[in-house]
C-alpha cells in the first residue's frame, strides 16, 4: 500500500511555500494568524482535550500565550482526547509502531506515524495526514539550499543524486519513514535513496558506503565526524559531494573539520519529530525558522518569552500544518535563540540558534590495543529499542569502564538496569569492543550539557 500523498495538494502547497519563502515579514505574519486561527478551530471542533480548553474563545482573537504549555507526557496520558480522528487509538498506534515490516505503510489507510527516539526521556507517537506531510516535504524541497543549481535544474527531485541516509534504521523513526515513504511513491528513487545502520560496525558501514558511492550523505554530526576520520585513514574510499547534517549540535570547528577532511559543502538544518524540517541553511549559513507554518517561543523557566538574542529555558513549538495531533505551545526541551539582527541573505524568516543534544562519542579498549568509536544515536538506541530503558545516562569512566546511570528507583530500576546492562554488553561485543565492564546506578539524575537536557552519553575526555 502506497503511504499518504496527495497531488493536487501537494502542488498548491508547494507554490504556497515557494511564494512565502520571499515573502515580507508582514505577510508571514498575517500567514501565522491565519493558521493558527485555523489550527484553534480544528483542534475545538475535533479534540476533546481542546474542545474543553478553548471553549468560549475566539480563535482570530486569541493570543497564543494565554494558552498553557503542553507537556509530552500529558499529552501522551491523553492521547485519545488529544487527537482530532477518534478513529486514532493510542493503543493501535503501538501495535503498528512495534512492527518494524510496517515502516512506512499507511495507518488506517490515510496516515504517516512515526516514533520519537525518547532522547527527552519519554517516547511518543505521531500521526501526520496528507496536508502535513505535503507542508514537509514543500518546505525540505523549497527551503534546502541549492549547492548546486544545475543539477537542480536538471535533476529537480534528486533522482539521480545517490542519497545515503546513516541513522536508525531498525524503527519508526521519523527520518527512516521519510525516506522508505518517498521510495514508494517513487519507484525511480528506489535505487538511488538509502538507509544505513549505524548500529553496525564502523568496518561495515563504510564498506557499504564504499559500494554504493552516494553523491549526498545525510547523517547526524557525530557519525559525519566517524566518517571523516574512517576518509582521513584510507579506509573510506568515496566522499559526497554534499553533506547533509541535523539532530545534534554542529560546532564551527566540527563543520570545518568535516568540509576538509572529506572535501564537500556542508549544510545543516534543525527539525524535530513534532516537525519534521523547522528550520534550514540559507546561503549565507544561517539557519531560518520555517515561521509559516511552525511557531517557535523561546521562554524562561516561568514560561515567559524572552527578547529575541537571548536563550530562555526551554521552547515551545506550534505546529501549523498538523490539525490531526495539535501541537500547541508544545514543550520541546530545546533551548532555541531567536537572532535580533536580520540576516545578509535578505529573508526576512527568522535566523535561530540551537543547543540541542551534544552526546559524546565513545572511544573504548585497553592501552595498546585497537580502539573501537561507539556512537552515541547508536548507544540510545540500543537501550531504547532493546532494553526499553530512556531515563539514563552513559558515563566513560576509563578505557573499558561504563557507569549506566537511570533516574528510576526500588525493582523497576533493577530490572531495567539488567536488561540495560545485558543489551548493551551485547551491542559492545558486536561493534568488537569486548570487556567493557558496565556498573549500574540507580536513583541517580544524569548531569545536564549546555543545551539544558540531561546529556546522555558522556566521553571520558568531558
């Protein structure tokens, strides 16, 4: 069964997106209320949650801050309620989503799921219908920079670029879905889109990456840098001619490092499983907020907004294009900086600076033996999909010490922990780092990065 997509829609709003991307600040900000006055219509006519909360209110009066702060885990204790389909059964969504030979395939017949990776601590499901996922993929077409307009020009899809993906590929991941959904709406695509394990060890994943050769690789920045380093040792034998980077923190340094050990332009961008591409690169290297059709407030640990140039506490996302699942004045943990100075590129869509995850990689073996890089997405995977564990943090202690710590307290603690150790262990000796002792903390609060979020994996060097 093919997934949700709509042509005709896609179509309008494509030429939406297009028209919007030179658009001025004013029109985008009549564009954001009329959204979002449609976004309260929807969620009061369809979700029992916000039927109560807006009831009596004007959706073309009301001003977005009088409205609470949403919460994932609220949200998801009421995901019943919080839908606008009665037809969506939180219970049903994950059945489908346990099954991994349903990636991708249409739920109920009209919707795209996916899971978050539970990198906040808890996981959550996400329903999209065919009008939202024609505003992701506008915005990923439109908004993503062209590096090289000729083949734009003559390849406007991407056909014949050879695109790799290297993340989790073993879930409903929202990037995994993206790409098996656009392989089956396009036959054409078939051979030249990819998805590749990180899960496996370095020496097979470059040596998949060697046989087919792609002409973009789209990864998280940590993996980039392994695949810099696999470049600098002989072993990675292809380069991309671009490099595409998200879901983790891109320092300048890291970006230079990248651009000259395997010789391409990168480009980074900003998207969460809530929305899918919030904010890409522009030419000059700045990132810019999607803002017709996702608000972002950065606020303090009051929920009050803070003046653009300053970082608050934490930010809240309103997705305009979602009326299936509202997300209103949703709490994103990320700490997002609004730009006060316009940028050189003359968009008047407003430049972010995000602090999101920062995890360490890990590099494990004994003095004088063979050194073996553990990913820090392929460590939270493997205690989230296999040992069902996402309150915790990895700790290196020294060359083949771990301490796996997790928040949760009394035998709950214990057998997760168990489990925890066991699946990790596991994963240790398949990558080929073989007597790592792992010792178990419970009842403990990992220490927080610089983004504000509990970082997850620690390196012995931090």
């Amino acid at each position: 069964m093919l997934p949700p997509f709509d042509p005709w829609l896609t179509s309008f709003v494509a030429a939406d997106v297009a028209v919007a991307s030179h658009a001025s600040a004013e029109a985008l900000a009549g564009l954001r209320a009329r959204r979002l006055a449609d976004l309260l219509r929807s969620a009061a006519r369809g979700s029992a949650l916000y039927r109560k909360l807006l009831a009596g209110r004007d959706p073309a009066r009301l001003r977005l801050e009088e409205l609470p702060i949403a919460q994932k885990a609220e949200l998801m204790r009421r995901f019943d309620d919080w839908v606008t389909d009665p037809a969506l059964r939180l219970d049903a969504l994950r059945r489908f989503a346990s099954d991994r030979s349903r990636i991708a395939d249409p739920f109920l017949g009209r919707y795209v799921v996916w899971e978050s990776s539970g990198s906040s601590g808890e996981p959550a499901i996400f329903v999209q219908d065919a009008r939202a996922m024609a505003v992701y993929d506008a915005l990923e077409f439109w908004r993503r920079p062209v590096l090289r307009p000729l083949q734009r020009m003559m390849d406007p899809w991407s056909v014949g670029e050879g695109i790799a993906f290297v993340g989790a590929t073993c879930g409903h991941f929202a990037s995994t879905v993206s790409i098996e959904r656009l392989r089956r709406l396009n036959p054409a695509l078939a051979g030249s889109l990819r998805s590749i394990s990180f899960l496996q060890p370095a020496g097979k994943l470059v040596a998949e990456l060697n046989a087919l050769a792609p002409a973009v690789i789209a990864t998280y920045p940590s993996v980039a840098v392994l695949l810099a380093e696999e470049r600098l040792a002989g072993r990675l034998e292809t380069a991309p001619r671009e490099l595409w980077t998200g879901g983790e923190d891109l320092s300048t340094a890291t970006r230079d490092f990248l651009q000259q050990a395997l010789g391409c332009r990168v480009v980074d961008s900003y998207g969460a499983s809530e929305f899918l591409t919030l904010a890409a690169e522009c030419r000059c290297g700045s990132l810019h907020l999607n803002c017709d059709w996702a608000i972002l407030e950065s606020v303090d640990e009051g929920g009050r907004q803070v003046p653009a140039g300053e970082a608050g506490a934490t930010t809240l996302l309103t997705n305009l294009a979602n009326h299936v699942q509202p997300l209103i004045r949703y709490d994103l943990g990320d700490r997002v900086t609004q730009r006060a100075s316009a940028c050189a590129c003359g968009s008047h869509h407003p430049v972010i600076e995000v602090q999101g995850r920062n995890d360490d990689t890990l590099r494990l073996g004994r003095p004088g033996a063979r050194m073996v890089r553990i990913l820090p997405l392929a460590v939270s995977t493997v205690l989230e999909d296999d040992a069902g564990l996402f309150d915790f943090q990895l700790e290196q202690q020294g060359p083949c010490d771990l301490l796996l710590r997790t928040g949760l307290h009394g035998k709950a603690a214990d057998t997760s922990l168990r489990r925890a150790r066991a699946a990790l262990s596991a994963f240790l000796v398949r990558q080929g780092a073989a007597g790592v002792h792992i010792h178990c903390r419970s009842g403990e609060t990992g220490r927080r990065g610089r983004s504000g979020k509990v970082q997850r994996v620690v390196g012995a060097h931090a």
